[in-house]
C-alpha cells in the first residue's frame, strides 16, 4: 500500500498557483530558493492562511488556521522541512488513488475510492449480533464498502449508501458479550429502514486511527447535505442557464475529495489534531458559528457562473425568464448565483443577509472568483468573520471549562422513578403540543380558552387544591377497605443485572459521568446567570468578552423592561392566552422555520455568556484552620492592647 494503511484513487495532483499551472517540483525548486535551501526560515500563521489556499488541493479558507496549528506543533511556525514532507505524504496519497482505481478495475467504475482499511496490523471489525468479523473497508465519495473475512475466505462486498438523506455517523463503545468496553468505533446508518453498521478502527499505535476515519466519513455525509441543501435540486433545468453550474456538484465533491486527502497525509506524517473534524471543510462548517454563511459562499463559488444568453432549443428555459428573478447573489467576478436555488433556511438569517448586503463591496484586482489581487474572495471574508467568532466561543468556553467541578454520585434510578408522574404529565402535555392527537388537542385548547376569557383563572387554583385533597381521602378510604391491595404506592426499581467487581466499578464510574455532567452543566447556566444578573466578570482581561457581557446584560436589562411595560398595560388574560398560542403553534408547519431562527439566535447569545470565575482554595485541615483562627485573633487583639498601653 501506498504511504500507509489509507489509500485510494484520485485524479492527478496539479496546483494552481496564482492562475498559472506549476508541478510540484517547480512549486518545491522555488520554495527552496526563497527559503535559502536550509530550511531556517519559518511561515507564520497570518502568511500561511493567505498563501496556502491559493494552491489547489492544499489547503482549505475555511481550515487552513487548523491545518497550519497540525504543521507547526509546537513551532511557532512551519519550516521547509515540514512544508516539503507535507506536500510528499499529499502527492503520496492521489498516487495511491490511482494505483487502486488500477487495482479495483470496473467494480466501483462509477465512485471514487478515497481510502481503503485492509492491514493485517490494523484491522477492522464489523460487529453483528456482539460477534465481531475482521474485513476490507472501502470509502468512496459516494458509499461504504465492507467485504468480510471468514474462514472459507473473503465474502462479497456490503454496500452503504452515504448519499441518502438522514445518514448519520456517531462515535460509539464496543466489547464482547454486550459490554461497551471499547471505545474505538463508530455507528453508521443510512437511514430509519436501514441497517446501522458498527465498525471497530484497532490501532495498536495510537488512539487517532477512529477519530480520522470518523471525519472521513463525517465528511462525505456534510458534502451531500451540502449539495442537498445549497445546491440546485435534481433535474433542474435551470443550471444549463448559467454558464459551468452543472459542474457545481463536481466541484463541491472535489473540496471534500481534497480534505480527506490532506487528513491522509497529516495522518502518516502523525500530525493530526485533537479532533480531526477541524480538520474537513464540510463537516467542521456544519456546527462552526457563521458556517451557514461560508457554505453559501462555497455555493456561489460551485454553482455560480456567468448568465447564458443563447439556450433557447431543446427545451431549456429562456435566460429573459431567469433574469426576471429578483434577489439573485453575486459573486465578486460578477457570476450568478440564482435566488432559486436558495433553499436553505440559512439564507433568511440576519447574519447572511448583512454579509450579502455588503458583498458587492469590491477591493483590489479582481481576476478571477478565486483570486483577487490587494483584496479577498468572498469565500475569504466569510471564513475570517467565521475564524473571530470561533476564537470568541473558544474563549468563552475556557471559562467554562474552568467552572465544571467534580460532581458528586447519585441514585438515578430512584430519582427517575420518584420523578414518574411529573415525567408521564410532561409527555402527556408535550404530544398535546405536537398536535399528535389532534382532537385531543383541540379540546384541550377549547377548554383553555374557556376558562382564560370566561374570567375563571382565579377558581382554577383553589379547584385544583380541592381536588388535590378529595383524591388523598379517596386513595385513603379505599386503602382502609383494603381495596387498594398491599403494595400500592410502593417504589419499586429494577436491581442491576449480576456482575462482577469489574463490571460493578464500571457502571459506578459511568453512573457518576452522567451526574456530573449533569451538574456541570447546571453550574454553568448559572455561573452564566449570575454573570448577567451581576453585570460582570470582574477577572475578564479581553475587550471582546467585556464587550459582549456589556451588551447582553444590557439587552436582558430592556427585555424585562418591556415586559414589566406589557404586563402593565395589557390584561393578563390576553397575555396568557398570546403565550398558550404560542406554545401550541411552535410545532406547526407555518411557524416551525420562524422558531428554529428564534431558538438559534437565542443559542449563539446564550453560548457568548462567559461564565463567572470560581476560586477553588486549596484544603486546610482543623489544625491549620485552628492556628490561622488564632493568629487572626492576635492580630485583631493587637491594636486593642497597643492603645490601652498608650492610655495608661
């Protein structure tokens, strides 16, 4: 295999640089040259992330700060040394692509192999029914190919499509027998009707290998999301009238083509991140702030293209038609991106609209979508706005996770079964929200609206006291009867299964994750609280953070005012009834867009509260508490005895 465990297919490898096509070779005697040969000099950050994309294939704009953090290490820059061995594992890893498109002949003829898991040192295990079968994973930009190895010899190859809507991949825990002992796989699945496949990533090396096949797959999944939701739908005639936009999903796959093989060659150069996800355009845009606003500048930058003026034969629509359009977007080169297209809710959001509304702003010499000369592509803009609004969430997160302290174990199966009837009450009242028995739910509102504007509010909490206590008597006269039986209102909870001290130390230990995280994140919302309510956070040394507590304290402080000034002037009982419609909407097909905008605002403010600093003082014991209680006393008693001395 070529360069290690992950090959595959690809087409050939040639960078663009600044518009003209150089080989790697050429591109590597001119690094030398400026650089002096010795491999001294050292590329910052600032010049790595304005350079480094402009290569194609290299780097991403997005990812290029992630990329130059798993170059540099340590460093405080990426020497030539570095830069050269990087660029010889990525030419490794398309000619790898190659030699197994050779290898593989017409079996996936039509799908481009991206990585392949066959070592015999670095198996992977599909797992079945808790039996685990060693076997040949392929990636292809379109599926997931798994051919077991029995005793009889290889089986045929298992196909799983990632290109379907609801495929979903999640890290997960493995081991014999049901035992989730192994944390070095992943769940996979292509749907409700399908199968979820459970794939084990043995690494005797390290623990990398799952977390790099993870964003392998991750990534194929966003591209197609991507293409789902920022593309043009399928058939749409209307790509034939801007010039290249029937290109624009091969363009699109070539970027996510492009990530993975760059991860491949971090991965044998032992280079790679934390989370290698920061790693993969698609999926890091997917839950980065201000990735919605990226993604739609990758689509202008895909689909995007000249209007054509002259398809008027073969059944295509007249260019007149679409030019009629209002609203189109356009990119910095003048290419059209048509506002038909736009069918992710993303593009209604404020954040979109500002930066659109100033995307026509021009600087420098434009030559061409992905080159502009003194100024920057609109991919560019959008991935430094997305670059500060990450660095402010990290900054904000390490006060987070400054607050998060050791929680404390708890019966959880007692509390959840005390908790039972308020948890059956919330159900009840949650599927009446959803409207899943719609006569139910009507009913209920009627009776709602009967009591709020018939002026009955003020009886409902006594009738509820009443029949709070008429259902007490009841339950106790019929226990008198016997008529309840013995064991009504008994709590009963299931003993855990027979295990060993192993198995037992190991459910204790999760059981005591779940709590704490549990009250880690209560503390936090109310570190957060207090950092609101308090107006500060005294220790904060960063003007951003200063200014962002500032003004969300500020726009709580005019919420409750203008909610004092409603309640106020409006009755209550229309106010009340605003809100039961409200709660009774959400979920409808009219408002649900409208909600989903509302709630992810209200997360990106919430998520930009940093939390209040907390002090932990180290231990005293009663004896050191004792001797600094009695110097304390002797330095209060000090004074008192200096002035009668002075008295006397």
């Amino acid at each position: 295999m070529v360069g290690g465990e992950e090959g595959g297919w690809g087409g050939g490898f040639t960078m663009n640089l600044l518009g003209g096509d150089w080989e790697w070779w050429e591109v590597r005697k001119v690094a030398g040259e400026v650089t002096g040969g010795g491999g001294k000099g050292r590329v910052r950050e600032k010049a790595f992330v304005r350079i480094a994309p402009a290569i194609s294939g290299v780097a991403d704009r997005s990812t290029a700060h992630s990329l130059f953090k798993a170059l540099a290490g340590d460093e405080q820059g990426i020497s030539f040394n570095t830069w050269s061995t990087y660029m010889d594992e990525l030419l490794k890893v398309h000619e790898g692509r190659k030699l197994y498109e050779f290898e593989e002949g017409p079996q996936h003829s039509s799908e481009r192999i991206l990585c392949l898991g066959s070592s015999r040192k670095r198996p992977v295990l599909k797992w079945e029914n808790n039996n685990a079968w060693p076997g040949k994973l392929t990636l292809t930009d379109k599926a997931l190919y798994f051919e077991g190895v029995g005793l009889g010899g290889q089986k045929g190859a298992v196909r799983l499509d990632l290109t379907k809507h609801g495929t979903m991949v999640e890290k997960t825990r493995v081991g014999p027998l049901g035992f989730d002992l192994f944390d070095s796989a992943v769940s996979v699945s292509a749907g409700a009707e399908s199968k979820t496949w459970v794939l084990e990533f043995i690494d005797l090396g390290g623990e990398m290998r799952r977390d790099v096949w993870y964003a392998f797959i991750s990534e194929i999944i966003a591209l197609y999301k991507f293409i789902r939701e920022f593309g043009p739908a399928d058939g749409d005639q209307s790509v034939y009238n801007v010039y290249g936009s029937h290109k624009g999903k091969v363009r699109a796959t070539t970027y996510a083509i492009n990530s993975i093989a760059r991860l491949q060659a971090l991965q044998f150069m032992r280079k790679t991140l934390e989370d290698p996800i920061k790693l993969v355009q698609f999926s890091y845009l997917q839950s980065a702030p201000y990735g919605d606003v990226v993604c739609q500048t990758l689509a202008v930058n895909c689909w995007g293209g000249q209007l054509v003026t002259k398809f008027t034969e073969g059944g295509y629509v007249n260019s007149n038609e679409v030019s009629e359009s209002s609203n189109h977007v356009f990119d910095i080169d003048g290419s059209l991106y048509l506002r038909k297209w736009m069918r992710s809710p993303s593009w209604a959001s404020s954040a979109s609209v500002a930066f659109w509304k100033n995307a026509s702003v021009r600087r420098g010499v434009v030559l061409s979508k992905n080159l502009v000369v003194a100024g920057m592509t609109l991919v560019e803009k959008a991935a430094i706005t997305c670059r500060e609004k990450h660095s402010e969430v990290e900054k904000t997160q390490a006060t987070i996770y400054a607050a998060m302290l050791e929680g404390i174990p708890s019966n959880i199966d007692l509390f959840k079964e005390l908790v039972l009837p308020l948890t059956i009450t919330a159900k009840s009242i949650d599927k009446l929200r959803r409207w899943e028995e719609p006569h139910l739910t009507a009913a209920f509102l009627a009776f709602s609206y009967a009591i709020i504007f018939r002026n009955l509010l003020s009886f409902v909490f006594p009738m509820t006291l009443m029949m709070l206590a008429a259902g007490m008597l009841l339950l106790k006269g019929l226990r008198e009867q016997g008529r309840l039986g013995r064991y009504f209102g008994r709590v009963t909870i299931h003993d855990q299964p027979q295990s060993n001290t192993i198995q037992k130390i190991m459910a204790v230990k999760e059981a005591m994750r779940e709590v704490e995280k549990y009250l880690q994140n209560l503390n936090v919302s109310l570190l957060k609280i207090r950092t609101i309510l308090l107006a500060g956070q005294p220790q904060a040394s960063w003007l951003i953070t200063e200014l962002v507590r500032s003004l969300i304290t500020t726009e709580v402080a005019l919420v409750l005012l203008m909610s004092s000034a409603i309640l106020l002037v409006v009755p209550f009982k229309f106010i009340l009834a605003f809100l039961v419609f409200d709660i009774f909407t959400g979920e409808l097909e009219f408002r649900r867009q409208m909600v989903m905008r509302f709630m992810t605002l209200l997360k990106e403010r919430w998520d930009a509260v940093p939390a209040a600093p907390v002090v932990v003082l180290p231990y005293e014991g009663d004896e050191t508490r004792t001797l600094s209680q009695t110097r304390e006393i002797n330095d209060i008693a000090k004074p008192h005895s200096i002035q009668s001395n002075s008295k006397s």
